[in-house]
C-alpha cells in the first residue's frame, strides 16, 4: 500500500500525481483570511493491481475540533484500508470498517466535533462512492453527462434532490450548511452508492463544500469535463479564490476552507 495523507495542509497550487492506473489533481487551503487550522483533509491510498481509494474530509466548520475531526477520518480510513486481501468484498468492508472505527474514535472525543467524509473506490475500471454528509462525490463524462452524483445529507440537499429547490436557491438558502448526517453522531449512516464504470474520458470529482459553496455546480462540471488535469485544477482553484475573496450575493461565494480531489483514468 502507498499512502498520502494531508492533514492541516494549505497548498500553493494544485499538484497532479499517478493513482490507480490514472492520474489525479489534488488541492486543499485554509479560507482566506482564516486563523483557524484548516479543516478539510484528503488522503490518496494506492493498493495493488492498479486499484485505489480517494477521501476527502471537512472538519464541521463553527464546531470544536473541526480539524481533529477530519485528520482522524483520514487516519482511521487509512489504517483500515491497509489491511490486504484477495476477497472480492473485502475493500468496501475495510471501508465501512474504517468510516465505523473513524466515527467512533471522534464520539469518543466528547466535545461535539464533527466531519463529513467523502470516499471513492477505484477498481478494475469502475468507482464506487461513499459517504457521510454534504461533501459530493460526482462522475461526468467529456461531454458533460454526469453519471454518477451523491445527495448531500442536509434538508437542502434532499429538497434539491426532490425537485422541490433548484440548484440557485440551494446555494443562497439560509440552512444550506445545516447537515443531518455527520461522523461524530451515534446516529451516523454510511450511503454505500453503486458500481460505475470509468470509461477513458470520464472524470471523478471529491470535493468539499468550500469548491461547491462558490461555483454552481454546471460551472464545476464544464471546468472538469475536459482538458489536462494541472489545467483543469488551476481553473478550480482560480475561480474559486476570485469568488471567496470578492463575496457577491448575486453568484455563489462563501470564503471557507477548501479541498478537492479530481480523478481520471
């Protein structure tokens, strides 16, 4: 196993590595103008046979130990998934092993911190998606068709997902950052999301609220969907500071901590 962890980490720009027989872009910094310790966290955690698994963490912003929160999800998914096996189920049960065993450890801490927690699976040519809370994971293939995309676990989320709210109301509602689900509940569910196949041209998306806070989720989709992974960062990470620094309540912008994972075969 290879793995990369950062935790508390402000990255100058966006770097581009190998990963499980393709290659991902990978971003995290603390909000501007923040003191605070930088609450969102990722590892990528290379297996053999070409496979892998991507995680994305964001420590609940406003609540004790944010950042401790997030850095143990990554550590306890980490050590989890690093136990080896040949048996087909065996790395979703290392997964949902290792978010039980993170939601734990951070109850157990006793001062109301919190995270969301984004994972995806990468095996054999196919993504398998889990999460906990508002952090989205999502497929969209070079023309734009998404083919995969989670529902964030919040009553704005469910309400986008019904077709009661449209993306442009979500983004300025006043409880868009109210979460229902999250680790460091005793009540914490996992949603196990299905198989999909990564054709050659696809590409796969972790993210924190911080990048979904301060672009419409198209204008995600239309930067990602095409062109060379350091060129599609960039243009996240570019348009994203432009937002956070200069708030507008016409557009989606929200200064926040801010990590994100893109992936392609």
């Amino acid at each position: 196993m290879d793995a990369r962890a950062l935790v508390n980490t402000d990255m100058p720009h966006a770097e581009v590595v190998s990963f499980a027989s393709g290659s991902v872009a990978l971003f995290t910094e603390r909000g501007p103008e923040r003191e605070t310790p930088n609450e969102d966290a990722l590892a990528l955690i290379g297996l053999r046979d070409g496979a892998g698994v991507l995680v994305l963490a964001d420590g609940a912003g406003g609540m004790p130990g944010g950042d401790r929160a997030s850095a143990i999800a990554i550590d306890r998914l980490t050590r989890a998934v690093a136990w080896d096996s040949d048996e087909p189920d065996a790395l979703r049960t290392r997964i949902v092993d290792g978010i039980e065993a993170a939601n734990e450890a951070i109850c157990e801490l006793g001062r109301g911190a919190a995270s969301t927690l984004a994972v995806a699976e990468i095996r054999d040519g196919h993504m398998r998606s889990y999460h906990v809370g508002d952090s989205m994971i999502f497929v969209t293939g070079q023309r734009g068709r998404v083919k995969h995309q989670t529902v964030s676990h919040s009553p704005v989320g469910y309400a986008v997902e019904a077709g009661v709210m449209d993306e442009a109301e979500a983004v300025h509602h006043e409880d868009r950052h109210v979460v229902s689900n999250l680790l460091g509940s005793p009540e914490m569910r996992i949603e196990i999301g299905p198989s999909v196949r990564l054709s050659p041209r696809d590409t796969l998306v972790l993210g924190s609220d911080g990048l979904f806070d301060n672009l419409y989720f198209e204008e995600i989709v239309e930067r990602v969907r095409k062109g060379p992974l350091p060129q599609v960062a960039k243009s996240l990470v570019e348009a994203c500071r432009r937002r956070m620094r200069n708030p507008d309540t016409s557009r989606p912008s929200k200064p926040d901590d801010m990590a994100f994972l893109v992936f392609r075969r």
